[in-house]
C-alpha cells in the first residue's frame, strides 16, 4: 500500500464537487422514497454534518475553498463525462440554476 501523501497546507484546498441544495428537496413519490431511501440515510447524518465541519475548519485555518458543479444541459449522455455515463443513477438531472 502506497505511503500517504504529505500535503503542504499553503497549498491545499478544499474541493466541493456536486454539492447541491436540490438534493435535499422531499420526494414526492413512493417509487422515488425507494430508490433514494440509501442516500437519505447517508446524506442527513453523515454526509451534512461532515461536510459542515470541513467547512468550518477551513475558514478558521483559512483554507481556500472552491466548488464545482457537474452540469449537463442534454438528456443525450454524449455531453457527459466518462464517469456519468455509466449505469446507476445517473440519469438524474438538475434544474438550471
């Protein structure tokens, strides 16, 4: 196993990547309850509260923070990256903002 990387905190950040409010909106119907019902358990106790935490320790060390938003603008799957076009749920997709 590979020895972990030293990083240098004058040159790390803290990289948020597809963190999106429309992901906490209520599921209206049974069939989505279903097949959400795994990441509703992860995000709400784990996930948010973990998250907020890197984000209060980051301002307090003043370590840059930067997002990232994966958008596609196409229900053809030729605009995504490799990653998204593999089967699960990646079908989803997000309202403009």
């Amino acid at each position: 196993m590979p020895a972990d990387p030293v990083i240098s905190m004058g040159s790390a950040a803290l990289l948020i990547i597809d963190f999106h409010n429309t992901y906490l909106k209520a599921i209206r119907t049974r069939e989505e309850q279903s097949r959400w019902k795994w990441f509703y358990q992860l995000i709400n106790p784990t996930v948010l509260p973990n998250t907020t935490k890197l984000f209060a320790h980051s301002r307090l060390n003043q370590i840059p923070m930067m997002y990232a938003k994966i958008d596609f603008i196409e229900e053809n799957i030729g605009n995504r990256s490799h990653s998204h076009r593999k089967p699960g749920f990646n079908k989803l997709f997000l309202p403009q903002e």
